[in-house]
C-alpha cells in the first residue's frame, strides 16, 4: 500500500489476479519499445482492455500471450529483460 499526502493508495500491478504478470511484461516491453511511437499502439496500457486485445498481441483460451504481431510498427530501442 502507498502513502501519498496522508492518503492510501493501492498499487494493483503487484496483484496477479487483477494485473497478471504477462500484463506487466507487455507493458515494460511497450515502455522500452518507444510504444508512444508506436505506428499503431491500439489499446496498449488502457487500464480497462485485456492485454490479449491490445494491438498485435495473440493469446489462447488461458490467456497465455502465444504470439507478438507488431510487424511495420515503428519499434525502436531495445527488449526489455522481462521479455
């Protein structure tokens, strides 16, 4: 839990059952693939879509990303070491 000026805040990206680690990884990837720049970056770090609906991201019936698509979308920099 954080503080920020006498108030509780929660940080949901440490709880995998609301942010699943596959989440957390796509988006270190985006931050160090200069997703900002990005040709085509639908839905990437929306809060409220699957990751599995982001732009060029595959997953199966589990969720479980099988496949990265991001072909001719402008990525530069380089992998981040969670991937």
């Amino acid at each position: 839990m954080l503080h920020r000026g006498g108030v509780e805040e929660f940080d949901l990206a440490a709880n995998v059952s609301l942010c699943p680690p596959a989440r957390n990884d796509l988006s270190d990837f985006y931050d160090s693939a200069k997703g900002a720049e990005w040709t085509d970056g639908s839905l990437w770090q929306d809060e409220y879509a699957s990751y599995c609906n982001w732009k060029g991201v595959t997953c199966d019936e589990m969720s479980c990303v099988t496949k990265l698509n991001l072909t001719n979308n402008g990525l530069s920099g380089r992998l981040s070491e969670s991937i």
